[in-house]
C-alpha cells in the first residue's frame, strides 16, 4: 500500500469490533472502570472522545482517579520530548500501583506509539503495560482488550494503518454544546522539525457528506460550536478530490450551527478564497489559529516552511481587510538549530507588527527521525531560555493591549459554566476564544451564546457583565 493512499475501513471490520466490544462487556473479568490521559493536541483530545465512547461500550463508568480505575489508558504525543518524557513519566508510576491491585490494565496509545522503534521500546522496558497501539487502529481496542481479558496476554500491535478513515465510531463528547470534528488526518508537509507525517500518516480526507452528516446531526442535539480538525485544515479534499474547504465550510454554515472554528492552518495553503470567507461566512468565528514558527526567512527556509516573512504578512493583512475584527494566534519556535540572535529579532519584530491576540512559545526540540535533528548549530539552553522569556514578555504586552481595546466592547460569549474563580460569575469564550467571566446570568445560560458588556481586564481574560 502507498503511504498516501487512503483505505476506508469496512463495515465487515467495524462490525467485527462490535462484536468484540459485545463479547468484552459480558465477560467475567472485564475491567469495570476507565481512566483516560490525554497529551498533546486537539485532534488527541477527541480521539480521547472516541476512545471514551469505545470503552463506555463495553459496559465500562469512567473513574475519577487512575489509581481507582481498572484500565488506565495513556493517549499520547510526541510532538516535543518534553510531552514524551512526560507520558513515560506517568505511565512509569503506575507500575507501584499495579502492584498493590494486580488487575488493573494499563495501556499506551496515540502518536507517540507510532514512532520507530517505540513498540519494542514498550515491550521491553515496560513489561506491566498490557495493550499499545496507534493512531491508525485506534478502532480495534475492543479486539485488544478481548485478548487481554480472555487471553490474559499482552497485546501490542503498532500496524501501518495510519492511512485508515474509520467511520461511525461511537464519541462520548466532553461537553454537549461544544464539539469536535476531525474532517481529516495526517499531514504532507513535512516540515524539517515536526514528526506528524511520521506518525499520523499522510494527508487523507473525509467525504464531505459524512462531515455534513455529522454536523447536522449535532445541530439537531443542540450544539452551539464545532471545531473543525486537521492537521492542516487547509489543504482539505486536494488529494481525495472532495469540495475545496471553503466550499465545505459554506455548506457547514447551511446546518444552522451559530458558530465555526477550524484548526490548524497552514500559511502557505491559506488561499483568498478561505479569507474570503471571513467577510461572507456569518457562522465563522473571527479567529484563526496561523502557525508562522519563526520571523526569519533564513530559519524559515530551514524549516522547510514554505513561506517567507512577506508572504505571511500578505495573508495577515489580507484576512485583516475580510474581518477587522479578527484575532489571531500563532506558534513559535525558539532557538531552531543556527538561529542567530539577528534571525530572533526578526521573530521579535514579527511578533511586534502583527500583534497576536496571543502565542504558544516553545524552545526547539530535536525529534529522531526528522532532518532538523541532524543540524548543526544547537543553541545552547541558556540563550535559549533568555530568548524565550524576552518573546514572552514582549507577547504578554501585546495580549494585554489587545485585552484593554476589548473593553467596553458587547460580544457573543458561550457559556461554558460557573467561573473557576468566582462561583458568582459565568465563564464562557467569545468569538476571538479569549476567555471571559461575567455576572448577571444563572446556570441556565450555560450552553448558550449570549450578549455581554465587556467592562475590565484581567492578566489574560476579560470581565463582563450580561
């Protein structure tokens, strides 16, 4: 099989599954409870709500701690080392647990078993995990933990499926009035610095109808906000010669839901007729999420962006023009291997004309088994770590500034629930995804998009009042 080719899972395989999952919640010695970690993104957040739904299937509650639960799954990333050592850090202290309650199943999924060699790295350090797998056989858990359960084996098994589509896949979603759809999965990029090809496979795309489909089905339940996910959500339906994105976003508007986001966004595939859609699309949220990674061309190149600093700022004038009121945000990458303390001040200048609403920041982490890790050029951690905390700085001034503009204006906000802060206050995001906390309202707000006055700032949320 092509590494690009896109294989549609059957509906003979996903009954097969269903069956497992009949044959795992009648067994003896089936786990009773689950307990669900989650790293890294977005797109593993809602495998984590598909994940959540395959084990609720097999007759399993989830349980409040991981040393209560009969089945800890650990759904992992790989993006930095920092998020791997953390994943192996967790997993590595429940081995004393297991052994005070020798029952309890643990597992490893996610991006970070997808990559080379890691399998046989579980296998042989971590005797006392008992399922691992994928990205791309994330559908196949009740088949695993049927052969844990009824075997009492370990189960391993990191096959080449990360070019799969499985769909109808039972999600138990975190909240019911915000929701996920992934419209498609893996990324052709290949960015000198970045392992999601890697692991997550090649671009593929979901049919538009199924998306559709989905969506409308969620506007009937009353949802408020679909996210749309991707890698690079851009880019969607080129290789699989669905509708272009904007033309899928315009027949997502047709569904009734008050408000559309997507994420994440390349900037060289960010075309006029996406931005066009800022002005048109009345469902589309004024925010986008544009990655620029550096401000440097040289480092830029380096990376493989496929974009200079002047082409970026085309797009950030040009989607400025569409929606004056748009917010952006962005990642940066600091200390990429041979950045000079010229190319940081061009980042810095960067950061200084658009003006981020605001900005993940992350010192640069080589991956084994991309081009970046093999560069010369290393920046040492103490210049590193100086020249993180100086961008922060200077982006923390500007989210601030943007903050205090804000304020005095009247925007929509979705009520999540009660704020964390002030049982008083509602807590909710507004179109820009800057949290706000207001008063004025009760609990039966919650799960709607209402009116409120912004009237004062915090360190980085608005206050307001309905």
């Amino acid at each position: 099989m092509m590494r690009d080719e896109i294989v549609q899972i059957d509906q003979e395989a996903l009954a097969a599954q269903k069956r497992f999952a009949a044959l795992v919640k009648d067994h003896a010695d089936k786990p009773r409870s689950y307990h669900l970690v989650t790293f890294g993104c977005q797109m593993n957040a809602h495998d984590s709500e598909t994940l959540a739904g395959l084990m609720e299937g097999m007759g399993m509650s989830q349980a409040g701690t991981r040393e209560n639960a009969d089945l800890v799954l650990f759904n992992t990333c790989c993006i930095r080392d920092n998020a791997e050592r953390k994943a192996l850090g967790n997993i590595t202290w429940l081995k004393e647990i297991k052994r005070e309650r020798p029952h309890m199943l643990i597992g490893i999924c996610g991006c970070m078993m997808q990559q080379k060699g890691m399998a046989e790295t579980v296998l042989r350090k971590y005797p006392f995990v008992d399922i691992a797998f994928g990205t791309g056989n994330l559908y196949r858990l009740p088949e695993y933990l049927y052969q844990v359960v009824d075997e009492k084996c370990r189960v391993i098994d990191i096959s080449k499926e990360e070019s799969s589509i499985a769909e109808g896949l039972p999600i138990l979603r975190e909240s019911p009035f915000k929701a996920y759809i992934n419209i498609m999965y893996g990324c052709n990029n290949f960015c000198s610095y970045c392992i999601v090809p890697y692991v997550r496979g090649r671009e593929r795309s979901r049919k538009a109808e199924d998306i559709l489909c989905e969506a409308e089905a969620l506007v009937r339940e009353g949802v408020q906000e679909i996210t749309l996910l991707g890698q690079n959500v851009n880019s969607y339906g080129k290789a699989a010669g669905e509708i272009s994105f904007p033309q899928l976003l315009r027949r997502l508007q047709a569904t009734g839901i008050p408000r559309l986001r997507f994420m994440t966004s390349h900037p060289k595939d960010l075309s006029d007729e996406l931005i066009a859609e800022y002005a048109a699309n009345t469902a589309l949220a004024p925010h986008l999420h544009l990655p620029v990674q550096s401000g440097s061309d040289r480092i830029l190149a380096a990376m493989r962006r496929g974009y200079g600093v002047e082409d970026y700022l085309d797009r950030v004038k040009a989607l400025r023009q569409a929606c004056p009121d748009i917010g952006l945000t962005t990642d940066l990458i600091v200390a990429f291997p041979g950045e000079t303390e010229s190319d940081f001040e061009e980042t810095m200048q960067l950061v200084a004309r658009v003006r981020y609403d605001s900005a993940f920041t992350f010192i640069y982490s080589p991956r084994a088994g991309t081009q970046a890790a093999g560069l010369s050029g290393r920046i040492d951690p103490v210049t590193a770590k100086a020249r993180i905390e100086r961008l922060i700085a200077l982006q923390e001034g500007i989210s601030g500034e943007i903050l205090d503009s804000l304020v005095g204006q009247r925007m929509g906000i979705l009520v999540e629930g009660i704020s964390a802060r002030r049982q008083s206050q509602l807590s909710g995001k507004c179109g820009r995804s800057i949290s706000v906390n207001f008063t004025g309202g009760d609990e039966r707000l919650i799960g709607r998009i209402v009116p409120v006055n912004i009237t004062d700032r915090g360190s980085n949320t608005l206050r307001g009042e309905y």
